[in-house]
C-alpha cells in the first residue's frame, strides 16, 4: 500500500518535471512530428537521402571511373548486358551490374556519378530560382501599384510559354553546356516563385500582427525581412522541394536533345539519348538510366507531398 | 497638467475607393468615416459603440495612424499627426498603441511570445538584451501571465491569454493612449470579464487614455467614462455614461439600449425596434443618415439637412446629432 503511494508521488513528481522540462514547441518541431506520421513523406525523404549518399561518395560506391574506357582492360565489349556474380553470371567474365555502354564503359559507375549531376543542377536551379522569383514577389506585393503591375506582367509572358520550349529558346540564344541549361531552367522556374511570394505577402501584409508591428513603429525593411517573409515562407519550401523535381527532370530533357550535358559527361539525360536507337538490342542502356531519373522525380515529389501536408496545417495558428 | 485634450478630432474623413470593371477602375468611395468631430482628455476612457460597419474601427486605425486620413485633422498633445509619413510618425507610435479584436490573428505565429512582446523595445532601441527581457517578464506578470511563457508560441496559449499578450505588447512601450479595438469580442463571456477587469486596472495602474471600441453597450457601461455612439461613420451622440444610459437623446441611442437584454423575465421590455437595414455607407442617405429607420424623424428636415453635434439643452456635456433633439427643431418646440 505505502509502496503504491509512494510509486504514485513519485509518477507525480516526474510528470511535473517533465512538464518544466518539456521544450516549447516551435512550428518546426511540431512541423518534424507531423512529416514523420507520414510514410509517403518518409519514403520520399529516404530516397532523396539515399540519393544525395551516393551522389557524395560516388568515388567510394563506384567501381570505376565513370568515362573509363575498358576496352583492352577487361574481356568486355559494347553494350553488355549485365552481368552479377550472385545471380548466377559466370564467374569468370567481369562483374557489371548494369553492363556496359556503347564505349565500352561501366553502366552502374556512369549512373552513380549522374546523380551529382543531376542533384547539383536540381539544387542550384531552385536555389536561384527561389531566390530572386521570391524576392521579386515580395517587393512586388508589398510595393503594389505600378510596380507590381510591371513585374507580374512580365513573369506572365514567361508563364505564357510552354517551359521546356523556352529553356530550349534560352539555351539556343546563350550556347549549348550544363551551365546555360541550369540559367534557362532557373529562369523557366522563377514565376511560380514569384507568384506563390506576391500572394502570401499580399495576405500577410494585412494581417494584424503586421498591423501591430507598424504601430509599434516597424520600418517598411524590417517589417518585411522580420514579420512577412518568415510567415511567406511555408509554402515556398514545398514548391522547392517539388521544384527540385522539375528542374531535375528537366535538365535531363535539354540534355537529352543535346542541349544539356555533353558528352562524355554522365548525366543521366544525355546518357538515354546517345542509346535511344539501341533501345531493342541494350534495353538495360535506357532503363537505368531512365530509371534512376523517375526514382528522383519520385523521391522529391513524395517528400513535397509529405511536407506540404505535415506544414498546412500549421498555417494560421 | 494641461486642459488641452490629448486626443482631438476635427471633421475627420476615410473614404475607401471601391474598383471595379476590367480596368479596375475607381467606380464609387465608401464613406467609412464621414466626418467625425471629437476631443479624448488625459486619463479618461472613452467608449465607441456601433452596429458592425459603421466605421468604428476604421476611425481607430486612423487615431493609431495604420490608415492615413482623407481629409480631417488628428491633433495628438498638441501636434498635427494626420498626415505624417515614415519616420515622421516613429515618436508618435511609441505613445499610441493599438489592442486588436482577434487574439488568434494578432499575434505572429512564428515567433516566441516574448519576443512579440519586446519587439517595440527593440524597435525604439530602449535597454540592452537584459533590461528588456526583465521588462518582457514584468509585463507578462502585469497581465497576469508568468515568465516562463516568453519563451513559447502562440498557438500553445488560449484565447484570453493570447489577449493578454496583445495587451502587454502594447503596454511595454508605456503609451499615453491606446485604442482598444473590440478586445473582448471574441472571447467567451467568462474570459471576457477577466480581460475587461484586467484593462480596467491597468488603465487606472498605468494611467492610460483609452478609447474603447466594441459593439456591446454592456461591455462598454463597465469600462467608460463617456460613451459615443457611432452611425455610419458619423458620431450619432456622445456623453458621460450615466446620462447615456439614463437619458439618451438620440433614437438610435434609445434603440441599441432597448436590445440590451436584462436578465429578468417579469420586467415589462418596451423595445424600441428599428425598422429596415442600415443603408450602405457607398450610398448613404440624404441629411441626417438615420432618417429612413428614424421613428421621430420630420420630413422636410431631416432627410435634406445634416444634423451638427449639438449641446443638449440641459447638459452641456451631452451631445447628440438630432434636429428634432438638440438641433433647431428642438430649439423652436
């Protein structure tokens, strides 16, 4: 009996320390607990985690230089098919998980060495694209009048074309290369940005906690960099994370029509398109490749999802 | 002290411009605030009442400056605030605060409740890091919260507390006079009383001037010195509270006190019911704005003339805006 009251104060006790303990809960934790109910958005995260791995240790995971030739090093010719040890190919040929391309070079090296293509690219377009779509957004809703007018007009004429036509219009003006597709992405991207960031400010700026920042005395700066663009910001982290998506996938179709990556660099477009006419004698050649992009797409797209979901509710309390 | 009032209104007038068509042009202008005459003194509390619409929070967010006037004049302890821009208005916001009505809309979500509240300390660069965490804590006691939620956020406080951290941002810069924008509207009745109370002491602790916005005479009686009564944007009477209450002058008074409910079902209610619905302020009606629904209203006067506040004949505290009244119909009879 005494035992059991004692259990209870001390149960008690505990629970009321935990109480002082407990951290307060900041719109990210709670935002974190949401995201991990969720499996689509855990599957998304652990693809684009694993992703981003094997873009970083590529060196390591890789058995071979991704434009190594091995003709003349290895008994292996043209478009291989693959071959694993483990699944019963004969021990004595080469083991190439993904066989070998028309060059005679590792298809699985190739594939691996593509994601730090592709991510770079994916992360740099949204990461410019994000920064002057939404900067040009907030100055836009939170100056209004003829300004806005002006930029949202001209981020319409962008809107106005099919964005793979201009990112094809923008790299014929400024040169085929990987760095010129990632402009001409960044800049097919920026509307959206600029878009969602005119909206949200215009919502904000009316808001009575803005309302109460200009009666304490806020300048027009400080009301935008402390109060408005915080608060904007949830919505443009999950058009990032989706963008991400697009702009990968994009890439891969400028490269894909040469106009991307050049050869012999690995990215994953180009790879698909120098073994499009190959594609009923090496199958493997377009499918991993092909492969490897839909796993990113979906792995950026669920983890949008998931975060949209796990931040909405969030919004307005 | 001086016998100026802190707060004088003269003729002051919002008009909002209402677009439309393709071309989003201006096609008519809503007389939110159509001409309000009015003086607040140093310490005194001052209730504004109306139906919803009629301009009352319009005209607070003028006194506060968030909206520039259209034509008037706002003079604050002596100076000319009505059109002043930008950093002009930056010694003014530090005397005038503004209270808001929604506790869940007025508070930034994303930001640690203390640091809302410090944030017109930091803003006028007042104290070092200690100093105002010290003033944050002093604060949150004075509403009657405690230290330890400055460092938490909005959402894990209800209503009434949410209220209470409005109020004390608006109080940690000391101000001479605070709007109070239908603060307890949208809490329960409980609360309400508790957050009532709670500026009625403050008011008298910290010697502020209010002017007390809300919709509910009930609420209003509990807290003001004097009462103006609101009709489209233009002040229908304005008195101490005992004679409001007591003698109303204007019908529209006398109606909004007949539908105070009283909690006793044996008292014989002779309610004055208005017909009709308020007019829209795009297009309000000739003369004197209540005339449609008025019960005592005089064809031939009172839908051609605009009735002037006018000293009751028998207080010259109590002013209304009514011919048949204080104007010059009541003069003649």
């Amino acid at each position: 009996m005494i035992s059991r009251q004692k259990s209870i104060e001390i149960l008690e006790a505990q629970s009321a320390q935990h109480d002082l303990l407990e951290k307060p809960l900041s719109q990210w934790r709670l935002t974190i607990r949401r995201f991990r109910g969720r499996t689509s958005g855990m599957v998304g995260l652990g693809i684009v985690t694993a992703l981003i791995l094997m873009a970083i240790f590529a060196p390591i995971i890789a058995p071979y230089p991704p434009n190594q030739v091995l003709i003349g090093k290895e008994d292996v010719g043209p478009r291989d098919p693959p071959c694993v040890h483990i699944l019963g190919c004969d021990e004595n040929t080469p083991q190439h998980i993904m066989g070998t391309d028309g060059n005679v070079r590792d298809e699985f090296s190739r594939v691996i060495y593509g994601a730090r293509i592709s991510l770079t690219l994916g992360f740099f377009t949204v990461t410019i694209a994000l920064l002057v779509g939404s900067f040009f957004g907030a100055v836009a809703g939170y100056v209004g009048g003829w300004f806005d007018n002006i930029i949202m007009r001209i981020m319409d004429v962008i809107l106005g074309f099919p964005s793979l036509l201009l990112a094809i219009a923008i790299v014929a003006v400024l040169g085929p290369g990987l760095e010129n597709a990632l402009i001409a992405i960044a800049i097919v991207a920026i509307p959206a940005y600029a878009r969602v960031m005119r909206a949200q400010v215009l919502a904000i700026k009316e808001s009575d906690y803005v309302q109460a920042s200009i009666a304490l005395g806020a300048s027009s700066r400080q009301l935008l960099l402390r109060r408005v663009v915080p608060n904007a910001l949830t919505p443009l982290v999950v058009l990032a994370t989706l963008g991400v998506a697009t702009a990968i996938l994009e890439a891969a179709g400028l490269s894909f029509l040469g106009l991307g990556a050049q050869p012999p660099n690995p990215e994953w477009g180009s790879m698909l398109a120098s073994e499009r006419n190959n594609l009923f004698t090496a199958p493997h050649l377009v499918f991993f490749p092909g492969f490897a992009i839909m796993l990113t797409v979906l792995g950026f797209n669920l983890m949008g999802d998931g975060l949209r979901d796990a931040l909405d509710p969030a919004l307005n309390r | 002290m001086s016998d100026r009032p802190l707060v004088e209104l003269t003729d002051l007038v919002k008009e909002f411009p209402v677009k439309g068509g393709v071309l989003q042009r201006q096609v008519a202008t809503v007389n939110a605030v159509a001409g309000v005459t009015m003086s607040i003194s140093r310490g005194e509390t001052v209730g504004l009442v109306g139906e919803s619409g009629c301009g009352k929070s319009t005209l607070g967010r003028l006194l506060t400056r968030l909206l520039e006037p259209t034509s008037g004049k706002i003079i604050f302890d002596g100076a000319d605030i009505t059109h002043l821009k930008g950093k002009q208005l930056k010694p003014f916001r530090r005397r005038v605060q503004i209270i808001f009505q929604d506790p869940y809309s007025s508070l930034d979500p994303r930001t640690q409740v203390g640091n809302s509240i410090s944030e017109g300390l930091r803003l006028h660069g007042i104290g070092d890091k200690d100093e105002r965490r010290d003033r944050v804590t002093k604060m949150l006691e004075l509403v009657g919260l405690e230290a330890h939620h400055a460092s938490r956020f909005p959402h894990e406080f209800s209503g009434g507390q949410r209220q209470r951290i409005g109020i004390a941002r608006a109080l940690i810069l000391e101000p001479d006079f605070v709007v109070a924008d239908e603060p307890v509207s949208a809490l329960d009745v409980s609360v309400q009383a508790q957050v009532l109370n709670l500026l009625k002491e403050l008011q008298s602790e910290l010697d502020l001037t209010l002017l007390f916005i809300a919709h509910n005479l009930a609420v209003v009686e509990h807290i003001s010195d004097r009462v103006a009564v609101m009709y489209l944007g233009r002040i229908a009477e304005i008195t101490d509270r005992e004679s409001l209450y007591k003698n109303p002058l204007h019908p529209y008074t006398e109606a909004l006190l007949s539908a105070i409910p009283i909690p006793d079902p044996d008292r014989p209610r002779n309610r004055t019911i208005l017909q009709g619905e308020v007019p829209s302020p795009i297009d309000p009606p000739s003369g004197c704005f209540f005339h449609p629904r008025c019960p005592i209203a005089v064809e031939g006067v009172c839908d051609v003339e605009v009735p002037q506040l006018e000293q009751s004949t028998t207080n010259a505290d109590h002013l209304a805006s009514c011919h048949v009244r204080t104007g010059r119909l009541a003069a003649k009879s």
